[in-house]
C-alpha cells in the first residue's frame, strides 16, 4: 500500500539507511535492480564467399545491460537491512 508523502520542503533531512547509525530511525532506502541480458540489437557476422570478398549476415542478437536504482523512505532503519549490504 502506498501513502501520499509530505511535500519536500516540510521533510526533515534524512540520511541513507547505510549511513544511518541507530536501527529505530528514519531513513532513506536503495534498491538496486540490475537486468544482465536483454536484447537490444541484431548481430552480424562476417564471413567470405568463394570469389574471397567479404559479406555479412545475421547471426545472432546482441544483448545489453540495464540497471535501476529505488530510492524511498522507511520509517525506521529495520525495514531496510539490505541495504546495509551493498
């Protein structure tokens, strides 16, 4: 369940949880996603044919990396350990 946070400006400043010291505080939290392999593009391959000239072809798909990173609040340290991990 998400809640409508206070505007920005009526905050209070809050340190990352890996930096916070005392586990019953608020903080904010990270959370990072990283996707290894998704496609992103054909791959072409090179070869010769018998005249020896050189021609390309499909052969495969390159693939990318694709990484995202969550930041949110918590209303204490504990609702965040994993953090403390990274």
């Amino acid at each position: 369940m998400f809640e409508i946070l206070p505007q920005s400006n009526s905050l209070p400043i809050l340190r990352p949880c890996k930096l916070c010291s005392h586990d019953w505080k608020p903080c904010i939290c990270s959370y990072r996603l990283s996707l290894e392999w998704i496609p992103c593009s054909l791959k072409y391959c090179k070869s010769r044919d018998s005249s020896g000239k050189t021609t390309s072809y499909k052969c495969g798909i390159r693939s990318c990396q694709k990484g995202y990173s969550f930041h949110f609040y918590v209303p204490q340290k504990q609702l965040c350990l994993w953090d403390e991990e990274t």
